[in-house]
C-alpha cells in the first residue's frame, strides 16, 4: 500500500466514518483561515479567541444535551425558554432572598431538575410527542419568566459572575503567561498521547494492524500542534484575561457526556432508542425511563446554560434565551447528527457549534450588521445542505446520504409482472 493510501486510511482512526466525521473540522479551519485573512488577522487574536469561548459556551453545552435528544429521536424547543426561566428564578434568590451564590447554583439546576422530570413524564409515560410538550414548555416557561421578573432586568452578585465571566486565576511565577491555563494545555497534550497509544495498543491486542507509526506520528503532531497553538493563545492575553471558567464548565461536560455516551449501557440505549425504539425495548431497554432521562438531562443543561449567560451578562432579563433552541439544533445537525436519531456524536455537535459560532464571530469582525448575519448563516446552512444533495444526484459522496442510508428500509423486490421489471428478470419464488 502507498503511503499516500496509508494517510488516506489511517489518518483520522482508519474508517470512513471518522474521516465524514472530520470533514467538518477541515470546515471549520477553513472558516478560521478565512476570516483571519479578511479581517487582517483579529479572528485568531487571544482576546477575540478568548470572547468566542466566552460568549458562545453556553450554546455549546445546550449542544450536548440537544444530541442526546435527537440521537433519541426527539427534538426539544423549549431550552431557551428554560434557560431564562432558571435565570430570573436565580437572580430573584440572590436579590431578594439573599441566597449564597453556590446554593443558588444548585436551586437553578434543581429547578431544571424540575421541569426536565415535568416535560419528560408527559412525553415518556402519556405519550405526548416531545415537539407538542417541548413546545408547549417553551410558551410556559418564557411566560413564567417574564411574569416572575416583571419584564425588567434583574442584577446578580459579584461572585456569581464568576462561573460566566470569570477567568483561571494566576498562580505560580511571572512566565509572561498564565500558569494554570499552560498546565491545562500540558494535560490536554498529554491525554492526546496517551489516547494514541493505547488506540495502538488495542488494535494490537485485538489481532489487527494498527496504523503506520508515520501516520500515527503526523496525526499526533497535528492534534498537539493545534493544542499548542491554542494554549499560548489562551494563556498570553491581557493581563487578567485567560481561559474563561465557562470553558472549563463546558470542556468537563464534553469529556464526561463522551465517555457516558461512548463507554456505558445508558449511553449506548439512548442509540438504542433513537436507531429503533421497537428493537431496542424487545432486547430490553426500558423505553420510557431513556426517554424520560434524556428530556430531564436536556433541562438541567438548559438551566446550567440559563445561569452562565446571566453571571456573563452580570443581569436576567426578559429577552434571555431568545433563539437558543434553533442554534443548539444547528450545531447538533451540522455535526453529523441524524434527522432520523441514533446517530451522532458530542465531540461532533461541538464542531458543529464552533463553525457557527466563528462564523457568527467573523462577520461581527467584518461589522456585518445582524440582520444580514441571519441571512447569511441561513445561506451557508441552505447551500450546505443543496451541495450534498447535488453531490447525492450525481452519485458522488453525500454526507446526509451516508448518514440516512443506515435507516432507510431495503427497497421491496421487484414484482413479477410488473412493466417496469425487464422480462426474466422476475424474482424467483422462495
């Protein structure tokens, strides 16, 4: 085998479905390279890299959540209205009841608790499609909040900002850098390592060959290339800035929501569910608590959303949330979600919020007014989807091909008799 075939094989795990996966990265750089050359090189400045995270985090963890509900089969449309929900409830604790910031943390995700266990028994045990329930709830809830705050805005306490608007501190000796991010990229480094070893180490034991040690070794050095690049970037902004602890919030959520979905029973019924719910519950998974769970997750991350974006914006207001269901599906679908369910990834649903949130953020750069931000976002979104569908027609590679085909139904046999079936051409009797 050539080497070139060796990369085309290797590089991104040795399966097709890797490298679709993959496609989107090489997207995603695409648009980062783009708008640093329109924007002279601000799109990939520490202090705009440090905002994106900010500013786009909470989108990012509504993501997470959001997969697990379509990979289910299900849709969620009321998270935004969660989210501010939970966010004035917060804010009215802290300002009038005088609630300690960490207990109103943990009143703001029982209340997602809540409202999670209400939306999920209506759709799980009545029956109720979750698009009727979710909807419903986004009426209620938006409802409720502006009742609740009156329609005006309500401040926060210094100290709960800082899980929205707050920052690694720094620590240890003056490296021009900050020390704790430096050690986070340092531990990033060092996982990559080792995730590439121990994928040798298994395809070993399992009695297959494992890829070439050059193209190890170039898919090693990019990954930490990319993490060293971005580490330096994070940790040498301006003085009090580093990488924001809503970035630490949404990186645990991405490691542990991966291993949950990739590593446990729970995780693995969840596709169950979403690939045939009638299969999955004869081989025994117990529809209903699945369902049940994954709506009851996907509130509490709201409400985990709803708080950060009120400690970042230092207020609760009535226009919270506005729109956050859309983007959270966007990003789940533009990372290789199925419409259909049982397919798609978390590590795929944060590319996907990424390419949306630097294309939101390049065209702020570019002072694009908003108006025609949506129109453009929904332009690439709509030209995206007419290029794979035209690559579709030719019988050239489509992504929505590639992930639909695992859930179309074989097509039914050819009938005898039938005009359009060429004479003896007729199936044959079994």
């Amino acid at each position: 085998m050539s080497r070139y075939q060796d990369l085309k094989k290797n590089l991104f795990g040795g399966t097709t479905s890797n490298a679709r996966q993959f496609s989107m990265i090489f997207t995603l750089v695409a648009i980062v390279l783009l708008f640093q050359v329109l924007t002279d090189g601000l799109t990939l400045t520490s202090g705009n890299l440090i905002a994106v995270v900010s500013q786009y985090s909470y989108i990012l963890i509504l993501a997470i959540g959001m997969l697990m509900v379509i990979v289910a089969g299900h849709i969620d449309l009321s998270v935004g209205s969660v989210a501010a929900f939970t966010g004035i409830v917060v804010a009215k604790s802290m300002q009038q009841w005088d609630l300690p910031w960490p207990a109103a943390v943990a009143l703001g995700l029982a209340v997602g608790l809540a409202i999670g266990a209400w939306q999920g028994f209506w759709i799980a045990y009545v029956g109720v499609p979750a698009f009727i329930v979710t909807l419903a709830g986004m009426l209620l809830f938006r409802g409720a909040n502006q009742y609740i705050g009156n329609a005006d805005t309500v401040a926060v306490p210094h100290g709960f900002r800082a899980i929205g608007a707050g920052y690694l501190p720094e620590v240890g000796p003056d490296t021009g850098y900050n020390n704790l991010t430096l050690l986070l990229g340092l531990l990033a480094c060092a996982a990559i390592g080792w995730r590439e070893w121990r994928a040798r180490r298994i395809r070993r034991q399992m009695g297959t060959d494992p890829a070439p040690v050059w193209v190890s070794a170039l898919r090693l050095a990019v990954m930490l290339g990319v993490v060293v690049f971005a580490t330096l970037r994070f940790a040498g902004g301006r003085v009090g800035t580093s990488f924001p602890v809503s970035g630490i919030i949404l990186a645990a959520l991405v490691i542990a929501y991966s291993f949950y979905t990739r590593n446990t029973a729970g995780g693995r019924h969840v596709y169950a569910v979403g690939g045939n719910s009638r299969a999955a519950e004869l081989s025994g998974v117990r529809l209903r608590r699945v369902n049940f769970l994954v709506m009851t997750n996907m509130s509490v991350l709201a409400a985990l959303a709803g708080m950060i974006f009120v400690a970042r914006s230092a207020a609760s207001g009535p226009q919270d949330g506005l729109n956050w269901e859309l983007d959270a599906i966007a990003a789940v679908f533009i990372g290789g979600a199925a419409v259909s369910g049982g397919l798609g990834t978390v590590s795929g649903s944060i590319v996907g919020g990424l390419v949306m949130a630097l294309l939101n953020n390049g065209l702020q750069l570019k002072g694009v007014g908003s108006d025609l931000v949506q129109i453009i976002k929904g332009l690439v979104l709509l030209l995206a989807a007419a290029i794979d569908v035209y690559n579709k027609n030719q019988g050239r590679f489509s992504v929505i091909e590639s992930v639909l085909r695992p859930f179309r139904g074989a097509p039914p046999p050819p009938v005898a008799g039938d005009p359009l079936v060429p004479a003896g051409k007729a199936p044959a009797a079994d």
